[in-house]
C-alpha cells in the first residue's frame, strides 16, 4: 500500500477530515491532500512525525521500511506515548490493565 493510501485509509477510519489532519499537524489541507495523493509525496522528517502521532501509528509504518502490521504500529505509538506518561499515570492504566484482562470468575 502507497504512503497516501496508508494516511487517507488511517485518517478515514479514524473517522478525520483532510481538516481535522491538518490542524493536528499543523499543516494545511492542501498539503495533506497532495500527500494523499501526489505520487511522490516529498513530507519533511517533522510532518511525517506529526502524522504518525496523530494517525496514532509509526513512522516506519506510513513509509513502509518495516514489515510491521497496522496493529503493531499501534501498539508501539501506544507504547512510545505511554512511556511518556507520569509515573502516577502509567501506574493507573498498569491497573487498569489488570481489570481488564481477569476474567469474570477470577477474584
């Protein structure tokens, strides 16, 4: 899958418009809409790292340099941004994880 399809696929089912993208790039709507669809789309290192954390995937997922899976992008977006998070934060969704994965008779 092209880079412009991977971003146009990710910000529809993320349920943005070319808008929305933009503002939280903080590009316009004419340059994500070129990066969607000009083939060869030319983003700085900047607006590519922007996109990623918006799109809540990786770099190396929208350029295709891994073999990496959409979940796998995910999951480390998600990791990146959790590993940011306050000490107090991680511990809280730490717990909030264990709830989540007991099972309903498990006490």
């Amino acid at each position: 899958m092209s880079f412009g399809k991977k971003i146009k696929d990710l910000r529809t089912s993320a349920g943005m418009t070319l808008d929305q993208l933009a503002q939280a790039t903080g590009s316009s709507k004419s340059y994500i809409w070129e990066l969607e669809n000009k083939n060869p789309p030319r983003p700085s290192a900047e607006k590519l790292s922007a996109i990623a954390t918006a799109l809540g995937v990786t770099v190396d997922y929208l350029l295709g340099t891994d073999d990496q899976t959409l979940e796998a992008a995910e999951d480390k977006a998600f990791f990146r941004h959790y590993s940011s998070l306050p000490e107090p934060t991680r511990r809280t969704i730490r717990e909030m994880a264990d709830l989540l994965s007991k099972k309903p008779d498990d006490k």
